[in-house]
C-alpha cells in the first residue's frame, strides 16, 4: 500500500514537472518579443530561385509578425554573386540580408563583409526559443563555420551564415527506359559509363546516355563530378594547400568522366549550365542526369515536363573503395558586416530559417530539400516527396555523408573555373594527365602570389 | 596701344552681339568676366567625370589592390611585368585582335554591299531600311541569347537545318575549332545594320549631278562605283570601321553570354579576362591591368585610323 503510495507520488511529481517544464517553454516563447524591431526597414539581395518564391510567398507573415518592413532585390544566378561581391566589397551596406553559399564564405568572410552569427544564436533575447538550431542537420551547419584559415576543415570558428535549404547531388535516370531496357541502376563509375553508352542513342532515338554540367565555370566541377571525384578517393588540395587534381586516382576519375561526357553525353557539352542539364533531361534528350537532386524535382512535377512523372533518383555510383560521399550545395542567409538593422536583420534570418516558414516552403510551395529533420520527417512532407521515384530514399541514403567536399580557400572560384576549362581541354582531346600536370602548375602559382601557398 | 585696347573693348562692350567678355578686363562687372568659365564649366566637369576614373585605374594597375584586401601597396609595374610574361595575356591579346577584325572586316563588306542594294527608292528598299535595324534594337546579351538558342544542337532549329545536310553535329561555340567563327556571326548579324546603316546616309548625302555624267558619258558600274561611289564613301566607311572596330576590341557582352569565354581558354579576350580577375576572383588591380593595356591598343589604333579618316575627308573634297 505504502509502496503504491510512493510510486503515486513520484507519477505525480513527474507529471508536474512535465507541466511545469511545457509552461516554462510556452511562456518563454509567449514571452519573446516578435515585435522588438517593429517600424525597422531592412533590404534583402536575392537569387532568383525556387526556394525563394518559396520565401516570397509567406513574406506577409513575417511583417505581421513583426512589424519589419522587407524590401528586395532579386537577381539572375548568373550575375547574382556579382552583385553580392560589389555590394559587399563596396562596404555600403545597402543590403542586410543576403542569400549565399558555403563557397562564397570563403571569398566573403575573411575581408570581414560577414556579421559572425552565433552570438544572436545563443543569445536568448534576440533568438526565440522555438527556433531548435540542433534541429538543422549537423553537416549543414558546420558547412557554414569557418575559422578562415585556408586549408582547415569547416565546423570550427564562427558561424558566417545559417543553412536555409540545400541540394544534395544525386544521380536521375529515366525509370521507364531502365525497366525498358531491363538496366540496372549502376552502383560505380565504370558501371555508370558503361550504362551512359548502353542508353546512348539507343535505337536511333538520338537521347543522349547522360546529361551533366560542362561550361566553363565552377559550377561545373562542384555537382556529378565533385561527388564522383571525392568518392573515388580523389582530393583537391593536400594538407599543405598543393594542388593535388593530378595524382593517379584524380587523372583516372576524371579521364572517365571525361570520357563518359564526350561518348555518351550531351553535343555541345561545354556550354552546358545547370538551365540545359535540366531542361535536356526534361525534354527526353538524356537518359540520365548527374545534379542537384531538385533539378530532378522541377521535370518531374505533373506538367512540368515531357519526362514529368518518369524520372527518378538514386544515390549515385560508389567509388573503388564502395564508398559514396556527396558534395552538396548548400543555400544559406548571411548578414553583412555593415548591416545598420543587424537585430532587424537577425530577426527575419531566424523566421525564414525557423521552422514555422521552412515547414509551410516545404509542404506548401518548392523547398525541396529543407534543412530542417523535423520536416524531413513532416507525414505530409513525406508524402509529398514520396510521389517522386525513390526521391526520399535517396536522400535519406545521402544524407548522413553528404558535406562540402572542397578544400576551404579564397580562391576557390579561381581554381574551379581553371578546373572547369582544363575539363574542356581533355574534352577536346588533350591527354587527362598532361592538361592536369599544366591545371596544378598554374593553381600552385597562383595560390603562391595570394600567399596562401608556401612556395 | 594699352589705351586703343581699352578703347575698343568698350566699344564692343556696348554693341550688342559683339560684346566679349575678358575676365582680366577689371572694368567688366564680375559677373560677366566668369562667363567664360562658367561656359566651359560643364565641359571641364565632364573631362574630370571621364578622367578621373580612368586615372584611378591606371593607379590601381599599380597596384596590389584586390577587393577584399582594401590595405593596398604601391607595387610599380609589377601587375604588367607579370601579365607580359604570361602566356594566357598573348593568348588573349589574339584573341581580342582576331575578334575584332574580323566582326569588322565582315561587318563592313557586307554592310556595304547592303547599303548600295539599299540605295535604291523602290518599295522593298523603303520597308527593308526600317527592318534592317532591328538587330540593332535587340540588347547583344539577349540577342546573343537566342543564338544560342538556336545554335543549341539539341533543341536548336540550325542543327535541325544542317541536318539536311549532314551537319547535324555541328557544336558552334561549343568547340575550339568553331567557336571564334560563332560568335563572330552573332557581331555580324547585330553590328552589319550599323555600318549599313552610316554608309546609307554617306550614299544619299552624295551630289547626284557627278553620276549623272558618268552614265552619260557611258561609264559602267564598276567604273562608276570604283571611281565615284567608293572615294566619295571612304570617310563614312572610315569612321565605320572606328566605331565598330573600338566595339569589337572591347566586345564583352556576346562572348560571355555565348560561352563565358571557353570552350577551355579558346575565347578569353581581354575584357573577360579583366571581368574574370577583377570581379570574379576580385583581383583588381590585375583585372584593371588588362584593361589599360586594352585601352592603348584601342587608342593607337584609332588614331591611326583617324588619319586616314582626314585624308580620305580631303581626297573625297577634291583637295
């Protein structure tokens, strides 16, 4: 009896505390001041994308919340960084709020155009308490921490921006043609090449095997190829920041790679953006695509495309070692250094990174791969994703080695359209070897001039 | 000889239309002696506005000044020395020159021959002159853009044309070998309306009594347009060929919306590269260096060509 009573009584003060503690957590959050920057204006830049459609259409909720007033400017992909690198070097700070990429971080953050982050983040008057940083998945958040020094991994240092959504690499294929053609998803490089060929032009259709990137650009090397490239065990830089695009493994991976574009690619592959991959894919002028897995997405949504409700996803080819590491792209909201309306600006970066807004852009509008889990594991997110073809199998095969895959530098940009163009070298022709010997030689020396390198 | 001076600047002050203002002249009220300064003020604002960033550039070529490390040094001429002993600059310096002339060389024939078949008051001649220009009215980048378009061998109609011929492969600016070839096409077809265009004016600005005693006299065509048409159209052509050939040193907008300077290095000229260094990898000062060195080949070769300009204005005046 005496024991029943015991037990009764700890129920009960456990049951308080649970009351208790949800009270707590309610009225902190009741308590947090939505309206603090009411009357502020601030002014965000824009990349023209579908997650920021996603952003644009539940704008209205934030200045209710709030009482911010937001104004923006959208720009092109192909001269949005432009625009963020004149603006930010400019030091005019027009703009507070800014989208960006871990990439960019490195050009961005060293000459200080970046407001270090994580101070708002724990600071509990200025971050509500709903937010759940911890929720954003691991490897997203420490793609945008740097401590600036070329060469060291990311997830140290401050936090320069705030993963906002993303895109993991991943491999599409035409599910109809495989089950057609009775062909197996292929599960390595030499097994993708070989299929690439197999499905190119087959029966004088005129479809290409595979469609991947090829302008001349950095863009080109950081979807398929980098995936590829880091699988097969390939690394950009050493420790001591010498490039190392020509050791054995690096010149086999990309002799194959080249090879696959040019035998069983798309004409005309070196002008090839991320706009003709997709939209030859969707067409039916390829087979398969090595990219973002959104841009799958966007041809397979009903209407969309002629290819709409066929395609599919897979992880992509594992290396010789059965190791698959993904590089992914990953869109983050940082805010400039020169921001007069920093805790404006902060306040609209944790609403549209918190997961009130990523959940409604993910059900409701385009944000395909939000970086939240908790959306991941949203039922009726799931569904959604789930009418795509092993789409949300895929990621949650990904996921967990997907990373930035690139040595954090400066002159990344500089390294990867020299890469991209030496790509278009061996596409034409050049021994993989040699054009990778001359690629190294000059990114050694121009990495000394920047004194990032050691002569 | 002071006070005749004096003497008729009063005299002139007091006429009017005559009046000259001479800001030494203290007798003038002080309004009317800074005339002169205030008139050539908007003249001297624009040269300072054109200079001033020119000289900036030329200074910042001098220096180490990136944008993300504003705390430059002056490093003399080192920018140059390194791009001189870069084999990628005489890549580049090819490629400006190929491109330039031969858009110009192109444009000018065949603007030419589209002036004198435009020459003519006929109705199609009429409706053909205002169609003419609406390349010209296109922005390059978009117009660009639907070559590209066209051009794309996948989805393009020209591959689907030079099907019929075998040619389906064709890649365009996608290759090495035919990618200068493509691009100069895209000039062409925007740039030839211009120079049709200048030349159209110079044809129905000539006195018609001259070519009206050739054809009396019996002279042919050739005759004619040898030994009246082309001397009397020489300055036109001239200044034609300036214009476009500054344009097409400084080309930027089709070559980067056609291909952003690849296949590889095939069509880095040097305003992409100065774009690539100077905004891209936001290494200023080298970017700017390949700028000012664009900026006096582009300047030696139009005085050049303004001279010959003067002498062809004086043989066309029978001087």
């Amino acid at each position: 009896m005496r024991k029943r009573r015991v037990v009764s009584w700890i129920v009960l003060a456990l049951a308080l505390m649970l009351v208790l503690a949800c009270l707590t957590t309610a009225s902190a959050a009741e308590k947090f001041n939505w309206k603090k920057y009411s009357g502020t204006k601030i002014r965000l830049l824009l990349n023209k994308h579908p997650y920021t459609e996603a952003l644009l259409g539940n704008l209205k909720t934030f200045e209710n919340l709030t009482g911010i007033k937001v104004e923006y400017d959208i720009f092109p992909e192909q001269n949005y960084f432009d625009k963020v690198t004149i603006d930010l070097s400019s030091g005019s700070g027009s703009y507070d709020v800014f989208m960006t990429g871990a990439y960019q971080v490195w050009q961005y953050a060293p000459p200080g155009w970046m407001e270090p982050l994580e101070p708002y983040i724990n600071d509990p008057s200025m971050t509500n308490p709903d937010y759940d940083w911890e929720d954003i998945y691991p490897n997203l958040r420490k793609s945008d921490q740097w401590n600036l020094k070329p060469g060291n991994p990311l997830g140290s240092g401050h936090q320069w921006a705030i993963p906002w959504g993303f895109e993991a690499n991943a491999l599409m294929y035409r599910v109809d043609m495989f089950k057609k053609y009775g062909i197996a998803v292929p599960e390595s490089l030499p097994a993708l090449y070989a299929t690439a060929k197999k499905l190119n032009n087959i029966d004088g259709s005129g479809i290409a095997g595979i469609v991947v990137r090829g302008s001349k650009n950095w863009a080109t090397i950081h979807p398929g190829f980098m995936t590829q490239y880091a699988s097969y065990g390939a690394r950009d830089f050493d420790d001591k920041l010498n490039a190392v695009m020509n050791s054995p493994k690096a010149v086999e991976m990309t002799d194959l790679w080249v090879k696959m574009v040019r035998e069983a690619g798309p004409k005309a592959w070196t002008t090839y953006t991320w706009y003709q991959a997709g939209s030859d894919f969707g067409a039916g002028k390829a087979a398969m695509l090595f990219d973002a897995d959104i841009l799958g997405y966007f041809q397979n949504v009903p209407g969309a495309s002629a290819c709409s409700g066929k395609i599919g996803w897979a992880p992509g080819p594992k290396g010789p070692e059965g190791k698959l590491v993904t590089n992914m792209w990953i869109w983050s909201l940082a805010m400039s250094a020169k921001s007069k309306n920093k805790g404006a600006a902060w306040y609209f970066m944790q609403w549209a990174t918190g997961k009130e807004h990523l959940t409604k852009a993910a059900v409701d509008f385009a944000m395909v791969d939000p970086v939240r889990k908790s959306i991941w594991e949203n039922p009726k997110f799931i569904a959604k994703m789930k009418e795509n073809y092993h789409f949300y199998e895929t990621f949650q095969a990904i996921i967990d080695n997907c990373s930035i895959l690139f040595t954090p530098q400066p002159k990344f940009f500089e390294t990867t359209t020299e890469w991209a163009a030496t790509l278009h070298d061996i596409y034409y022709g050049e021994d993989a070897k040699k054009a990778l010997d001359k690629l190294v030689a000059k990114i050694n020396r121009m990495m000394t001039q920047a004194g990032i390198r050691k002569p | 000889m002071a006070s005749t001076h004096h003497n008729v600047s009063a005299e002139l002050a007091i006429q009017p239309g005559r009046f000259v203002p001479d800001p030494r002249d203290l007798r003038q009220p002080l309004s009317v002696r800074v005339r002169p300064y205030l008139i050539i003020g908007p003249a001297l604002l624009l040269t300072v506005g054109i200079l001033y960033p020119f000289g900036l550039a030329v200074y910042y070529s001098l220096t180490n000044y990136t944008l993300s490390n504003p705390n430059y040094s002056f490093v003399g001429f080192l920018n140059y020395k390194m791009l001189l002993t870069d084999p990628e600059f005489y890549h580049s310096a090819k490629v400006t020159l190929a491109y330039a002339f031969s858009a110009t060389a192109v444009e000018t024939i065949l603007g030419l021959g589209v002036a004198l078949l435009l020459n003519r008051e006929t109705p199609l001649a009429r409706v053909l002159r205002t169609v003419m220009i609406f390349p010209l009215m296109i922005a390059p980048v978009i117009g660009t853009l639907i070559w590209k378009l066209m051009m794309q061998p996948s989805v393009g109609i020209l591959n689907y044309l030079l099907g019929f011929i075998g040619l389906s492969h064709f890649e365009w600016a996608a290759a090495p070998q035919t990618a200068l070839f493509s691009v100069v096409l895209v000039d062409v077809w925007i740039y030839t309306p211009f120079i049709s265009l200048l030349l159209l004016a110079g044809l129905q600005s000539m006195p018609k009594e001259p070519f009206e005693s050739a054809r009396v006299d019996g002279g042919s065509a050739w005759f004619t347009f040898k030994n009246l048409t082309l001397p009397m159209l020489a300055p036109f052509l001239i200044i034609a060929v300036i214009f476009r050939l500054i344009d097409s040193l400084k080309m930027f907008d089709v070559i980067y919306a056609m291909t952003g300077g690849g296949p590889g290095q095939t069509l880095m000229n040097f305003p992409l590269q100065a774009y690539y260094y100077g905004i891209l990898y936001m290494n200023l000062s080298y970017g700017l260096t390949y700028m000012i060195i664009l900026w006096a080949i582009v300047y030696l070769i139009s005085q050049i060509l303004v001279v010959y300009w003067g002498k062809a204005q004086q043989r066309a005046a029978g001087l």
